[in-house]
C-alpha cells in the first residue's frame, strides 16, 4: 500500500498543509509540531514524491481557484475579474471545481496543498466543510479566501456578499406589489441558499403570510438545475402551487421557471412574478428579462485578487472580512396585482 501525504497528516494528528510546510521547510512550523510530522513520516515510512516537489518548488506563483462549478455564470464573471487581476500581478492560475460535493472538494484542496501553490480562492464552498472548520484549518499555512454569502458565524478571510439582505430586499418589492403567496426555490446543500432561506421563512413569519412553499431543485451550480427547475416548477404549476409569484436562488433557476411558465402557458409577469439572484448576463438576455439581486461580482473579484496578492507579497494568513451589499436590479419580470 502506498503511504501518502494524507496519511502522514492523521498519524502526526495535523493538516495535510502542515505536513507539507515540514517536508518542503518553505514555512514556519513550531518545533514541536515539525517533530511530530518527522516522527509520522519515519514511522510509516512515507517517501516525498521527488517529481512533485520539483514541480511544487516551481509553483510558488501559482493561485488555486476553486468553485463547485464551472457553468454558472455567476462563478465564471468572479474567476474571470480575478484571473485577470492576479496575471497582472504576474500568478499564474489554475481552475478547480467539485461539483459541489464535500469529499471531492477535500481531495481538491488537498491536492492543490501538496502542490505547495501560493494561495487559495474558494468560492461558495460547501456547507458541510465550513461547519466542521475544514476550510478554517487552512488560514494558519496557507493564504486562502473564501467568497460567500455573510453569515456570523465565520470571520476573518472571507469576502462576502450580504444575500440575507439581498433576499429580503426582493421579498419585500413582491410584497408592495401585492404579492401575499410567494414561493422560493434553492438547489441542495448551499451556505448560501440557507442564507437566504432563513431570510425567506423570518419574511413570511415576520409579515404573518400564510403561504410559504420551499422548493429543491438539486444541485444549483450546473446547466441541469435549468432542466430540473423547469420540470419541478412545471409540475407545479399545473396543479396550482406556486402562488403569485417566485423567488429563484439564482438565475439559472429563474430561467428554468421561465421556461416551465412558457411550456405550460403561465405568463411572466402577468400571471407569475419571477425574481432571480446573482444578476448574470443570463437576467439580461430572457424574455422577459428577469429581475434579479446584484451582487457586484466584478468589484468582489477584484477586491478578492488584490487582498490575495498583498496576503503572499507581505507574508501574512489572517485578513478582515469584508462584505459587500447587494441591489435590487429591476427588469420586466414582475407586476403589481390587485
């Protein structure tokens, strides 16, 4: 059986960053600890990969970006501002996405560690390595932000985007215009789709609505959550429970309920109010074009690759958090009703 930096890592009891910054002695690491990781590598008799140190020597300006996917505008306009921010910055870049799934997400970073890249950008991360402080346990070896929506739990290295007051802003625009029965879809396991879930439910507890209906249309950040919305939303529709109007977690799942209102002859907005979030060029193109929450993707990215370059230039790991407000951008897919 081969022995492999993972395993390294559970017998000394450290992250696998740690692990690396002893073998590769190209950071700070206590005495204690070091002699801790030596102790592990001689007991199970662990052999660095001399190729991968070679090549990892050599990848000192290489940045790491992950994201749970790669067909999401949303993720794309952020990876693209940063990208072109950082190749200013003379990094080099490479792109990793885990399909939103947590395991795949630790064999990715654990991969990019070993690596010994520069630094780390992960956008929307999984809730479930948030939760048990995967992504915490980065901060002390590697420099890393983590993009996502504002939640009080976390504070130092992220750049986030306030979608709990995003989300409220449009729950609130629906409800001036008259709208008492307002649905809200959301794809599975999301930080950010719990955010502005639980702003959702503190809405229609807080106004005392009647009608509340949480739909899942799996796994948000691909091109099928456009089919699968269109389906579910479809379904419902027919039999008359989505109320009078929509909110969508993001914009690919507003196009899907576009697409379900025009197989099935529900018209937008005449008959169904739709909003969107994240305001991609995806809003802009529809017909009619959806009214969706702005999250200033541009302005995040760059904000992102310039506090990513200070933190590698001026060799420090911890960084304020800084988050960003949202604004309703209004199209034509919604409309008062009586």
């Amino acid at each position: 059986m081969t022995i492999t930096i993972h395993d390294v890592a559970m017998e000394a009891g450290v992250s696998i960053a740690t692990v690396s910054r002893v073998i590769n002695n190209n950071y700070p690491v206590k005495d204690e600890t070091r002699k801790k990781v030596e102790r592990a590598v001689e007991k199970l008799g662990y052999i660095p990969n001399e190729i991968a140190r070679s090549l990892s020597s050599k990848s000192t300006s290489s940045i790491a970006i992950v994201v749970p996917g790669i067909n999401n505008p949303f993720f794309s306009t952020i990876v693209e501002e940063i990208n072109r921010v950082l190749i200013e910055k003379e990094f080099t870049v490479s792109f990793y996405s885990t399909e939103g799934d947590p395991l795949i997400e630790k064999s990715v970073i654990e991969s990019i560690i070993s690596r010994n890249m520069a630094g780390i950008v992960a956008i929307d991360p999984s809730a479930e390595n948030l939760e048990n402080h995967y992504f915490q346990s980065l901060f002390s070896n590697t420099p890393t932000i983590i993009i996502n929506g504002n939640s009080t739990k976390y504070g130092s290295n992220f750049v986030s985007y306030n979608e709990g007051a995003g989300a409220r802003q449009a729950f609130e625009y629906l409800l001036d215009l008259g709208h008492k029965k307002i649905s809200f879809i959301r794809g599975d396991k999301s930080l950010s789709y719990d955010i502005k879930e639980a702003a959702y439910r503190d809405f229609i507890k807080e106004k005392g609505l009647s009608f509340e209906n949480v739909v899942f249309v799996g796994k948000g950040n691909n091109l099928e959550v456009v089919e699968k919305a269109e389906k579910i939303i479809g379904a419902l529709l027919k039999a008359d429970k989505v109320g009078t109007a929509l909110f969508a977690c993001n914009d690919l799942m507003a196009v899907g309920v576009l697409k379900a209102c025009n197989k099935v002859g529900i018209r937008v907005p005449e008959d169904l109010s739709l909003i969107g979030f994240d305001n991609t060029l995806l809003s802009s193109i529809t017909h009619p074009k959806i009214t969706t929450v702005d999250l200033k993707m541009k302005k995040l990215g760059h904000a992102v690759a310039l506090e990513l370059d200070q933190m590698i230039k001026k060799r420090y790991l911890k960084t304020e958090k800084i988050v960003y407000d949202t604004q309703l951008i209004l199209r034509e897919s919604c409309m008062k009703i009586n």
